[in-house]
C-alpha cells in the first residue's frame, strides 16, 4: 500500500477502505507518512468530503492510535458530554453533579482551555484545593461509590488527532465536517464513555457560525458515535451572546452553584436540563425526555443535586464550604461597572468578542503557558432582549488592576443598544438519531 495511491483515490472523489484509512492514520503518527503527503491527504478530504463510513473508520483509527480508557469496572452505563465550545459555558460543573445525583455514573475527564476563560479543569481549580489528578484506580472507585469525578485528560488519548490538528491548524484544513467531527468524536470514545451527549454551538461565539453548519456538524457527529456502537445525541444552541451571566472561573462556579440550587440564570439553567434529559435517557433511566427532564428538576428543588456537588468537592479534596459560602472563592479587588450610553433594548451581544475582553483581564489563555487570574472575569446584568436606561449598569467588570479603559471600549463595541430587540432562541435543535 502507498500514500500516494491513497491521496489520488481520495483526490478523484473515490471512497476509502477501512484499511487505507487505518494505514495513512498509523503511518502519519508513527512518523513514517511525511507532512507534505498528509497535508494533500487533508486537503483531498476537504474538497472531496467522506461517506459515513469513512468518518467512522477515521475515528476509530485515530481512537486506536493511542491508549484507550477502560471504564468497564464502573457499574452502569457511562454518559459522557461534549460542548463545542463558548463564552461562560459552565454546563459541565451543573451536569456532572446534577445527571450523578440520579445515580447515573458520570466519569468526567476533562481540558483545560485556551481562549476567553479557563476550561473546565480551571473551574475547578478554582475551589481551594480541588485535586484533577487522580489515579485511574481511585477515579473508578469514586464514581462507583459517589457516581461522580472529573479528572484531567490522559495526554496520550488520541495522539493521531492532536498531530493532524496541528498540521490541519496550518494547512487551511480546519473547517472540514468529517476532519472535525472525527477529531472530536475520537477523544470522547478514547475516554471511554458508552453514550455520548453533543452541545454544538452556533452564532458569533461558535466554530459554527450558522444554523445549517452547526446542524450538518452535529449530524455527522451523531452518525459516528451510532455507527462505532456508542449511543449519541445532540442539540444545536445558541452562541451569539454569552451562555448565563458569568465570564471567569471562579464567577463561574458561583453560578454553577446558584444554578444548583435552582436560582442560576434561564438560558444556562434551560440549557443544563435540555442536555440532561439526553443523558438520562441514554443511561437507560427512562425512554422519555419529558420524564427525564422531571427527574432533574426534581433533585435541584429537593436539594439532592448541590448536595451532589459538595460532595464531589470534597471526595476531591476541595473546600466543599464555598457551597454555602462562595465568598471563599478567590475574588478581584476592583469591580468595576460598565453604564449603558443610551437607553433602549440590548439588540446584540458579541460572544466572542466579550469573551476575549474577559480574557485581556486575565480570565483565560492566548497561549498554553499563561498563567489564568481565577478571579477575573465579567458578570452580565442584561441579555439581549432586555430593556435598559442610560447610566444603568450593563455589567460588572472584576479585575486586579484599575486601567482597563482598552477593555471597556472593547465591551461597548461589542454590545448594540437598539429601539427594538429580540430575545435570543436558546435551543435550536435537537437531534435524537
């Protein structure tokens, strides 16, 4: 078998085995397929796109080109989430102890982020003396005893995708359907999850910037996960504007605490129950969203779902008080509020742009050896739709320093106040099969 003769068959429009797929995989990470050969490969790709099997058999060869994780010890059937990423995304912090308190495993293994704010490794970081590294034995044991752990990602899951993104980052490759849904759908499987669960973002804070990208995304990913035997969902939701009203780790956690409780911001606590009926039903407690999505509802009112997070907390060695005293939280000395110009409407909110002014003040990463500010960050006082005066706060800012004029103009420019406004549709879509 030659390269070569691989590139061309996928240059002419032609379908690939399971073998050809497997042999450019295995020799791209071993070293033997050079760069320029895989680049013209991806680039075929990306003009000449792949069939549903193809996705498939490139998922499990990149799946199977590293350590997988073997979950099997843990009782029950293993639901994993995966966001496609946003601005104040803190679902996982809410489902994780949330779907746990059904008595659902949930064995979270988790990244840390490079962009607006922290991912979600940081959050919890963020909590005095949370540990995200523990031993594979002792990740098995917690969530068979409490149903719950999140731990930091193994680095040798996938190899194969780390190194094609790099290239794809590049090359101009990024933004192929079955490259991106292989790459995500490769580490989920990897960490070894039975069921998977899909947030695919869409809007000026996503990857995805319109509806029909994020659907065909989401499809595609879906199709993967059934057709290697992993069970999967997905929804499409909104990015346009930032997901509830904190921006910044520790802010964050408070609202994933709030949102507990029963008390978090509509979109973000809409959001966690959209995402957690699929993972109910695909852990076999029931075949209903609507009965799944009761149950839910059910253990945040009677108290069983944050009384779950407490006690993830402290089987990982956090303070498990900032449950009921979130002022122990690491806090910025300077909060700074941001008036509106003009009255009116919020018309828009630029996620994205927002997120990378949380980011300036040191709530995230440009590069993966900055250090993250956990107490920095923004907290929203408005949404869009919402009606707001002259001089009326439209956020607070939290920083440690004082002279972030260039952060402010940042955030004005990003936020349109209007006669009229809309409010933004949460949930899109959702994709069941």
């Amino acid at each position: 078998m030659r390269m070569v003769d691989i590139i061309a068959k996928k240059r002419d429009g032609h379908a690939l085995t399971t073998q050809e797929i497997e042999f450019f995989v295995q020799g791209y990470t071993k070293g033997t397929i050079p760069d320029y050969q895989a680049s013209a490969f991806l680039m075929a790709i990306y003009f000449q796109n792949m069939n549903e099997q193809e996705r498939a058999d490139l998922t499990m060869a990149m799946v199977n080109s590293g350590e997988t994780i073997d979950l099997s010890a843990i009782a029950g059937i293993k639901v994993d989430k995966h966001s496609t990423g946003g601005v104040g995304d803190t679902t996982t912090l809410v489902l994780a102890p949330l779907v746990a308190a059904l008595d659902i495993p949930v064995a979270k293994m988790s990244g840390r982020g490079l962009g607006h704010t922290g991912g979600t490794l940081d959050k919890f970081e963020t909590i005095p003396g949370f540990k995200i590294e523990m031993s594979t034995k002792d990740f098995i044991n917690q969530v068979n005893q409490h149903k719950v752990a999140v731990i930091g990602q193994s680095g040798d899951l996938a190899p194969a995708d780390k190194k094609l993104y790099a290239l794809r980052d590049v090359t101009a490759t990024v933004n192929s359907i079955p490259l991106i849904a292989s790459s995500i759908m490769s580490k989920k499987i990897a960490a070894g999850a039975d069921a998977i669960v899909l947030d695919v973002k869409t809007g000026a804070g996503a990857f995805m910037k319109t509806d029909a990208q994020a659907e065909e995304l989401a499809h595609a990913m879906v199709k993967i996960g059934n057709n290697v035997g992993r069970r999967t969902m997905a929804i499409i939701s909104d990015m346009s504007q930032p997901l509830g009203f904190a921006i910044g780790n520790a802010l964050e956690v408070k609202e994933a605490i709030e949102t507990l409780k029963g008390q978090g911001p509509a979109d973000l606590h809409e959001l966690v129950l959209t995402l957690g009926s699929q993972m109910v039903v695909l852990a076999g407690k029931t075949d209903s969203l609507a009965e799944a999505r009761h149950q839910l509802e059910a253990v945040m009112k009677n108290g069983q779902a944050i009384a779950k997070f407490k006690q993830l907390i402290s089987d990982q060695g956090g303070d498990s008080a900032v449950i009921d005293h979130p002022e122990r939280l690491p806090e910025a000395q300077y909060k700074i509020e941001l008036p509106a110009k003009t009255s009116g409407f919020i018309s828009s909110m630029i996620a994205d742009e927002i997120g990378i002014a949380a980011m300036q003040l040191g709530a995230g990463r440009a590069t993966k050896d900055d250090k993250v500010d956990f107490a920095v960050g923004i907290v929203l006082h408005k949404k869009v739709g919402d009606a707001i005066k002259v001089g009326q706060s439209l956020l607070t800012i939290h920083s440690n320093r004082a002279d972030i004029e260039a952060i402010k103009q940042k955030i004005y420019n990003s936020i349109t106040i209007a006669d009229t406004a809309k409010p933004q549709q949460l949930i899109h879509t959702v994709i069941t099969h």
